[in-house]
C-alpha cells in the first residue's frame, strides 16, 4: 500500500475516506490486498499490521482491537523485547517442560521489573561513595539524586535497604576520621582559659569561681571536656585535689548552658615580669 500511495501520489486518508461514497470500490480494494498479500507471513495478527505493513482486512481488523494485553513479541522502549523476566523463566524451569509458562506476564510487571533493575544499577555509585566514607546527603548531591530517588529505590529494590546499612558501616570509620580532621585546633583564648581554670581548681576554688577566673562559663567547660583528652585528665586530678568537689554531678548540672568560647585574657603584669 505505502508503494502505491507513493507512485499515485495520493494520500492514505484520501483512499479509505472514498470507501464511505463507495462501498462497492471498497470491496475491489479488500479483494486485490487479499490477492496481493505476501503468504508467507502469518495474517491476521497485530504484528503483521504493525510490523510487515500488511494492510489486508484480516490485518486492519487487529489494529481496531490495538495490541492484545501480555503480548511480548515485542515490548515497550527499553525492557527486554521477547524474553520473560527472570522470575517467569525459573517457573518455567521448575515446571519441567521446553514449553513457555502458563501465566505470561502483563506489560505492567515487565514494566515494573525493568524499573528495579534500572534502580539497582543507578543505586551503585551512591553505595560506592557511602562506603568511602561519604555522607548520605554527600553522596546524593554527588551522584545528583535527592531524597524521593532515594525512598522509590527503597520501593522498588527489596534488597537495597541491606545494601544501604552494609554501605554506610563500612564507611563508619572514614566519616569520623574526617570530623575529627574538621574540628578546629583550640585557638590560644582556649587554651589559656582552659589552663587558668585547671590551676583556679587545684587552688582550691569552686568551679563555679574557676569558670569567672578562666573567663567562660559552665556549657564551655563540659564541651572542652568532653573533646580534649589532656584538659580531662588535668581538670579530674585537679578536682580529685579536693573532696569538696564534685566534678561528675557540676559537669550534668552545666551540659545544657551555651558553649562560647571565652574571650582572651590578658597576662597579668605580675605574671610578665
């Protein structure tokens, strides 16, 4: 048909509109296709229509009806075309016979299966940065995905939620290797008040008169505490000086007040001669 349009040059639409002015003409154009139709092909079916260009009565009759539902001769852009999922080839591996199996599955499902796939092979470069240490919101601005990519994987992989913990424990060590590598070194204010409230405690001071000597207040002892191994050795053997102290209970007591670090504090003139 496509040849003839082309040698007549005349349109398709124009050649079956004709056929509601002329009924008998249409019977002449549906007896010559049926005569110059290719046998070797199987008539009859949406593929000869769709694929071999056959434009007899019995392949026009499919098109109305459009393509049947499950069929896999030939599927949607992107998904395997004519071969089952995985899931359908095991069931037609354990029933026993060379035959396809029963259930053929519907377009949807082929769909479905194509998207976890898809999903499981865009999820390895974000498990990859996970593993090295990287962030989950790191490793989704590099891979440039966000948090809905992240929950439709969830949905669509069963397995992936697994393959996330495994990531993100191997890369437990990284990450706090590079958060300790970003703390930033104590400033020389820091290092005085921490020194003057040590010394204001071994003294023999209350802490709370040793904070207003270093210049800082209770919040800033307890978070320099906390990430400074040599200030904690110091301020327990200075607090263990002195039964009135009660080091543990003062340091709960002060966890929640604002941690700013203090001020510098000049050098006494005593203290420079």
């Amino acid at each position: 048909m496509n040849d003839v349009h082309a040698a007549l040059g005349v349109k398709q639409q124009r050649i079956h509109s004709f056929r509601a002015h002329d009924p008998q003409w249409g019977v002449l154009v549906d007896a010559a296709l049926m005569d110059g139709r290719d046998e070797s092909l199987t008539h009859g079916k949406y593929s000869t229509y769709r694929f071999h260009g056959c434009r007899c009565p019995e392949c026009r009759a499919t098109k109305k009806g459009g393509k049947p539902r499950g069929q896999i001769t030939r599927q949607r852009r992107g998904l395997v075309r004519g071969r089952l999922p995985r899931q359908g080839r095991e069931s037609a591996a354990a029933s026993g016979k060379g035959d396809a199996p029963d259930v053929v599955p519907t377009a949807r499902e082929l769909y479905h299966a194509y998207q976890a796939t898809r999903a499981r092979k865009e999820s390895l470069p974000f498990l990859a940065l996970l593993e090295q240490g990287e962030t989950v919101k790191g490793a989704l601005e590099e891979v440039k995905r966000n948090q809905y990519w992240l929950a439709s994987t969830r949905r669509r992989v069963p397995e992936f939620e697994k393959q996330l913990k495994e990531a993100y424990e191997k890369g437990a060590y990284e990450r706090r290797r590079r958060r300790a590598a970003l703390v930033p070194a104590p400033s020389s204010a820091e290092q005085r008040a921490a020194h003057l409230f040590v010394a204001a405690v071994a003294s023999g001071k209350s802490l709370t008169e040793a904070c207003k000597a270093a210049g800082a207040n209770g919040g800033w002892v307890v978070r320099t505490y906390r990430k400074n191994e040599e200030f904690r050795q110091a301020l327990t053997a200075a607090a263990a000086m002195h039964k009135q102290v009660d080091l543990t209970t003062w340091l709960k007591r002060n966890a929640s007040k604002n941690q700013f670090i203090p001020k510098p504090i000049p050098p006494r003139e005593d203290s420079v001669r």
